[in-house]
C-alpha cells in the first residue's frame, strides 16, 4: 500500500462505486483526517513508550541502589533480635535469683522469729544463714550490637 497515495485509493473505489465527484472528495477528507489522527497516536505511543523505558531505567537503577538498605536493615533487625534474647534470659536469670534468694532467707527468717519465740537465749548457727553464692550478671549495652551511624539514622 506504500506505492499508493490517498487520492488514488479513493479515486479506484470511485470507479467501482461509482460515486459522484463530491462523495469522493468527502471520503478523501474524512480518510485523511482520520490517518492524520492515527499519526499524530503513534506519535504519542511513541513517546509514552520513550519516556516508560527511560522511567523505568531511572527507578530500576534507584531501586537496586537503595537494595544495600535494606539488608543493612535486616541485618539490625536479626541483631536486635539477638539483643532481645539475650535481654530476656538476663531478666530470666535475675528472677529466678530473686526468687530463690527469697526462699533461701524466708526459711532463716522464719527460724529466727520462731528461736525468738521460743528462747531469746538460743544462738542461730551461722551456716542456717549462708546464702548461695553469687555469680556476676553480664552487662549488655546496645551499642554493642549497634554501633552509631550518623548517616544510617537519617536515612531512615
């Protein structure tokens, strides 16, 4: 259809159709407005198609820049993980201490009001008074685990 104008298109199913000089010339008008209108579409597709690829290119780069992020996220957030487990056994620990601590004293408690009681006079052996011995508690601190980063705070 390259070889081909309008006009001559027109003008072969004039021929056939037979239709009058004013027809044609209608036809031809509406036939090249509507090819003006389908150019002046390829024309827009073609530039939404220029500026997606360019878009998506730009964000594409964006996103894979901005990757590194968020495994330097999930890497704190596995450590804070670790933090909050080692916090929780650390508070475990301490209560189960306390607890028997107090029932380590409640017992020579109890036998020394019940001696008062009883005889004022009596002694208490020093070995019903031993307490069990302690053991250091370990410290954590979050910078441990999170060392300060200006530039990692403000980017998120």
């Amino acid at each position: 259809m390259g070889e081909y104008s309008v006009s001559d298109i027109s003008q072969e199913l004039a021929k056939h159709l037979d239709f009058s000089e004013t027809s044609v010339k209608e036809v031809q008008n509406s036939v090249e407005n509507v090819t003006y209108k389908m150019e002046g579409i390829r024309q827009s597709l073609e530039h939404v198609k220029t500026d997606m690829s360019t878009r998506s290119e730009s964000v594409s780069k964006e996103l894979y820049e901005a990757a590194h992020h968020l495994d330097t996220l999930y890497d704190k957030i596995d450590a804070l993980e670790c933090f909050i487990n080692i916090v929780k056994q650390t508070v475990n620990d301490v209560t189960n201490r306390v607890e028997e601590a107090e029932a380590f004293i409640t017992n020579p408690i109890n036998l020394v009001l019940d001696t008062l009681k009883i005889n004022t006079a009596k002694s208490i052996e020093p070995s019903d008074l031993k307490l069990p011995p302690m053991r250091s508690l370990n410290i954590y601190r979050t910078s441990d685990y999170f060392p300060p980063e200006a530039e990692t705070s403000e980017q998120l």
